[in-house]
C-alpha cells in the first residue's frame, strides 16, 4: 500500500513519461539494492562495513533529491510515485535482512518489519480493484527517515552508545550493559512508527475502498 500526505490526494499534476532525471536517479537507486545487499553480507572487517555504509547512504540520500527534482521541475510522473516509494521499501528491506544476517539485529526487527510491509503490499494489490492508489503520509516518510538513520549507523557501526542496563537479553541489544551502536536506538523508535502507519493506512484504505465502492453504485 503505497504511503500518502497527510491522508489527502496530491493535486501535482503526474506525467505519464518515464523518462526524466528524477526517474534516472530513481532506476540508479534500484539498481544499488542488490549491490548494498552483497556488499554488506560479504563484508570483511570494518573496510568492507564502511563501503556497505557509503552505498547505503547515497542509495537513501538520493530519495530526497529525486523527490525534489521531479517537484522542482514539473516531472512528477506515475512511474516515479510508484517505483521510487517501492525502491524505499527494498532497500529498507535488504539492510534489515542484511543486519540480521551479521548478528547485528535480533530476528523479531526483520520479522515485523517484513511482514507490516507484506501487510501493506496486500492492501495495495486490494485497493487496485477500485483503481485507489494511496500516496505517502507524513508519517510514513518520517518513518523511512528513521529507519534509514538507524540501519546507516548500525551498517558503519558507529557511534555507540552505553547499554541502559535495564534489560539483559539479545533480543533487545542497547537495554543491558553493553555498549551498542547508537542506530539501534532509531531502529526501535522505527517499528513503532511503522506499526503506527500501518494503522493509519488501514483506516484510511478502508475509508478509500467504501468511497469507491459508493462511487460504483452511484
């Protein structure tokens, strides 16, 4: 289910072109996803880790400029409002998979956030039988900003911070004694926010179906 503003359709006018800078940028970011992802599983020590964090943070910086290129330029096109929120979603998804896979994050961070995505997709493909597309949500943008934030410092491993000594478990790294990078603090602050805007999109999909549907019957 793609993400939108304020629960409110976009009145910029859409471009059905697909070609166009913003969308260049856009297919450059894709195409960085499953490279990040090597990069990042096969890292080596801490050169390896900084080369999967520089690739991540142009792929994840690039969403701003893109975004405000097509805006600035009058090329906002259908191809961009629903590849470039989709490469969003990829890339969360190959660093969550990928941190999981080095030992940095706990199991249950990929699990809920994959299966709110997969939740999201679904809705998605039931929204397109009443043509309803939703676009992004304040919301939904301030989460993949967090979780962008809190994969990038988890990626580099840097800067850390002490455990709060409250909880000593694995699963929740940062709440015992032991040091762990400041992102994994984002991270958590991330799932709920994702969780949030997965309530918020199921209400106001529901809202967008039953509009659609009494549209139909006139």
């Amino acid at each position: 289910m793609v993400e939108e503003h304020d629960a409110q359709p976009v009145t910029e006018e859409v471009h059905h072109t697909v070609y166009s800078v913003a969308n260049l940028i856009t297919v450059m970011r894709l195409l960085l996803v499953p490279f990040f992802f090597t990069v990042l599983v096969d890292a080596d020590g801490e050169r390896g880790r900084l080369t999967a964090f520089f690739i991540f943070a142009v792929a994840a910086s690039t969403d701003w400029i893109d975004g405000q290129i097509a805006r600035r330029t009058n090329t906002v096109t259908q191809f961009g409002k629903i590849v470039d929120p989709l490469v969003d979603r990829l890339l969360l998804a190959s660093g969550v998979v990928g941190l999981y896979l080095i030992d940095v994050l706990p199991l249950w961070v990929p699990v809920v956030l994959l299966a709110r995505d997969a939740y999201l997709l679904y809705g998605a493909y039931k929204l397109e039988h009443y043509k309803v597309i939703l676009p992004v949500t304040y919301i939904g943008k301030v989460t993949t900003a967090v979780l962008f934030t809190g994969f990038a410092s988890l990626i580099a491993g840097w800067p850390e911070a002490s455990g709060v000594g409250l909880l000593q478990t694995p699963w929740l790294p940062g709440l015992g004694a032991a040091s762990a990078p400041l992102g994994i603090w984002f991270v958590y602050v991330g799932v709920l926010l994702s969780l949030s805007a997965a309530v918020q999109y199921t209400l106001i999909a529901v809202r967008a179906r039953a509009a659609a549907i009494e549209a139909e019957r006139g």
